[in-house]
C-alpha cells in the first residue's frame, strides 16, 4: 500500500497542475500548487536516496539549479558603483543625481517583486523533478493516465464553453481575460490548450504499445478503446480552433506512428528527424506572418502589435540594451512597454514575447542564453540516446515528441509560462533523465488478464 500511494504522488499532482494551473491569472491555484509543490520538495531533500541518479539526472538537476541560482543572484542588492554600469541602468543612475537622491543598493532585476513571483513560479516543475528522479513516486504509465486524465477533463470543460459561446457572461470560462468563443479548457489561452492536446497524442501512442504484449482479446479491447480516445483528442483539437495545433498535427501524428510501429532500424533516426523539420516548418509558418495567423495572434493574447516578428524586433532591442545581465526574471511585461512605438500602443498590451527564448534573453541575459544552449544539448543528447537505444519504453519515447512539441511551440508562443505545461515538461524531461524502468517493467504496470480454472 505504501509503495502504491508514493507511485501516486507524482501523478496526483501532475493531474493538480493540469486543473489549477493553466493561466497565472489563477492566483488562488497557484498558491495552492506552490505549497504541495514545496512539501514534496521538502520530502525529496530529507528522504535518503534509494539508489544514485544516473548521469542524466543528475545533469539535469544540476541546469535546474544554476538557472534558480542565477535568479536568485539577481534579487541580491548591489553597490550603486556596480549596478550603475550594467547595461540599461545609466538612465536610472542619472535620474537620481539628477534628483539630488543619494544612489541606493539595487539588484540586477529591475523589478525585483516580479522577479520573485516568477521564481515562485517554478516551484511546480521542481517538484515534478524531484518526484520522479529522486523520490522516485511515479510509475509511467500512472504519469500518462494523470496527463490524459486532465487533458479529456479540459476537453469537456472545452466542449461546454463552446455551447455557451454566444454569452459574453459564459460560466465555463475560468479566468476574466481568456479566447471566449473556443475551448479552452482549464486555460485562458487556446495555444496552450492546444499545446496540451498535442502531447497527448503521442502519450497515447505509447499506452497502446505497452498493452501489445498482453492477450490478443485484452489488447483489441484496449486497441478500440484508444482509438476512441484518439477521436476525442481530434474532437478537442476541432473545437480547440488553434492554429498552431492544426500547423503541429501533422508531425505530431508521425511520431505517434513511430511509437506504433516496431522495428524502423536505422531508420526510425531519418522519421524522427523529418518529424522535427516538419514540426520547426510548422512554427515558421506559425511565426510568418500571414494573413490568418495575423488574426490568431490578435485574438489569443492582448497585444498591440500586428505581429510577432514586430514583437521579436522590440523584444531584442530591449534584450541588447540590458545586456550582460537582462533586466531580471519575470520582468519582460514592465520593460517591453519603454520601447513600444507610443503612436502604435492602443488599449491593449502584450503581456509575452511570443517567443520565450527571445524573451528569456531579455531578463536573464547571456547566463540566460548559455543555460538554454546547455539544457538544448542535453535534450538533444538524451533523445539521441532514447531512439538509439533498442531497451528504451515506450513512455520514454514518448516523451521526447512531447518535450519536442513543447520546445518547438515556444518559439513561437509562451507555453512554459503557465504551470500546467511547465509540469507537462518536467514530467517529460523527468522520464529522459530518469531510465530506471525497463520496456517489460513499464508494460507491466497495465495489469494482466486473470483466468479462474474449475476442475
């Protein structure tokens, strides 16, 4: 029993983050997520170790924490002779002589309370993290059931909030600021919605390979049964109404069949690798600026832009003025608006870059840029070795379309700022890290058939 309620933990609480984390507008959520996600925190720090963490895992909690460190080294307060000569606070230093105010203690962050918030923030993916790679509280196929669950959970709660579209006052919707008139689910944003929908996809994939070493009548049963689910997914993707989901499917479908489908050899590295060009295509044509995605960008986020390239444009001008350091995690909304053309700003405002790289230069700066270019390797290598290895399960296959999906579609759009995705990710890169399972111990976890002999 106790072994089962710790392979709980993990999913009970991806499955929390999917229904309380889909937009920052949700604070009451998010505090919620932020104090289970410091108890399990807390139990994977004092809990003793059960075995060491292979070398992945250990890379990458290593990357976690120089990006926290790095953060928090922005909050601590400087001397007005070194903050004064990081890029973008010469204005500042010259508005308080010119004031006759004494310079005070600043820290790299311009907005230090943000700053704070947005780290708070991270505390949902660490916790995912610490779950599955040092408290070991997961079981694979639980992890996907968890996802899945939530994600035909939005699909209802989607499928409602379309019935009642026609309402400006629609009950459906969970947050005030929100893309009315499609399913949304427990988000406010379609995009993530849709990002959602996508990696289920090919978790999906991975159950019914899994199950195809059971009997032939379980395994048909189990077969109808996805294939239903696989409807429902296409049925929450029609009334989901993203085009970023429509421009993605294609190769999110290649990958699934990849998972299917055994064998491949070699060639299953040329599928893979087409799926990723197919899905990069997708997020250029997504970023292009053409005509309906024009309109897609006016009506999932408050901007006052006609495009995302204009948004890049202003983005890397603000990210080169407070270089080395950035201006200070979580501070992109109050830094964008002093380079925004005043004769182009109207009542709305963009809250996000729409590329979260870019905007990840822009507050973390070069440290910012070198801890991404490292995590981008160790992706990289961990996936390499996922499809080259002919032991590696089906779950963790999976989970590199789906981080793939994730990383692909933040170029694009601000996925990973929303708890709910950000778990989803932690849950993904978790499974790369962590490879303790075995294809047959994850098959396994779908319990088998039992048969009653009478004599």
């Amino acid at each position: 029993m106790t072994a089962r309620f710790r392979s709980a933990v993990a999913p009970l609480y991806l499955f929390s983050c999917l229904v309380l984390g889909g937009s920052a507008q949700g604070m009451w959520g998010l505090m919620v997520l932020q104090l289970g996600g410091l108890a399990i925190i807390a139990w994977a720090v004092l809990a003793p170790g059960e075995q060491p963490l292979a070398a992945p895992a250990r890379q990458l909690l290593l990357l976690s924490l120089c990006a926290i460190a790095y953060i928090a080294v922005q909050l601590v307060p400087l001397p007005p002779a070194i903050w004064s000569g990081l890029g973008g606070r010469g204005q500042l230093f010259s508005d308080y002589r010119l004031l006759g105010v004494a310079e005070p203690w600043l820290p790299i962050s311009l907005a230090p309370a943000q700053t704070l918030d947005a780290l708070l923030k991270l505390i949902p993916p660490l916790a995912i993290l610490c779950a599955l790679l040092s408290l070991k509280a997961y079981r694979p196929v639980w992890m996907t059931l968890a996802l899945l669950a939530g994600t035909f959970a939005g699909i209802l709660l989607g499928a409602l909030q379309v019935s009642t579209a026609g309402s400006t006052t629609a009950p459906w919707y969970l947050y005030a600021e929100t893309n009315r008139g499609v399913a949304v689910g427990f988000f406010a944003n379609a995009n993530h919605m849709a990002t959602l929908l996508l990696i289920s996809v090919p978790l999906l994939a991975a159950l019914v390979r899994a199950a195809t070493n059971k009997n032939l009548q379980r395994y048909s049963a189990f077969a109808a049964l996805a294939g239903g689910a696989a409807l429902v997914l296409l049925v929450g993707i029609g009334l989901n109404g993203s085009l970023a989901a429509y421009a993605l499917l294609l190769p999110v479908l290649a990958g699934a069949v990849l998972i299917l489908v055994a064998g491949f050899g070699r060639g299953k590295l040329w599928v893979l690798g087409a799926m990723l060009l197919l899905m990069c295509a997708g997020a250029a044509v997504i970023g292009s600026g053409a005509a309906p995605f024009q309109q897609q960008i006016q009506r999932d986020a408050t901007v006052s832009v006609d495009t995302r390239a204009e948004m890049f444009a202003t983005t890397m001008k603000a990210a080169a003025d407070v270089l080395p350091f950035g201006a200070g995690f979580g501070t992109f909304r109050d830094v964008y608006h002093l380079y925004e053309d005043p004769a182009a700003v109207t009542n709305t405002y963009v809250v996000h870059a729409h590329d979260d790289y870019a905007e990840l230069l822009l507050e973390l700066g070069l440290p910012g840029l070198a801890l991404i270019v490292a995590f981008l390797l160790w992706w990289v290598l961990a996936v390499w070795r996922v499809w080259r290895s002919a032991e590696a399960g089906p779950f963790v296959r999976a989970a590199t379309i789906g981080s793939a999906i994730i990383l692909v579609h933040s170029s694009v759009d601000f996925p990973l700022r929303t708890a709910a995705i950000a778990a989803c990710m932690a849950m993904f890169t978790g499974l790369l890290a962590d490879r303790r399972a075995p294809p047959v111990a994850e098959a396994t976890d779908l319990r088998p058939t039992r048969h009653f002999v009478f004599a």
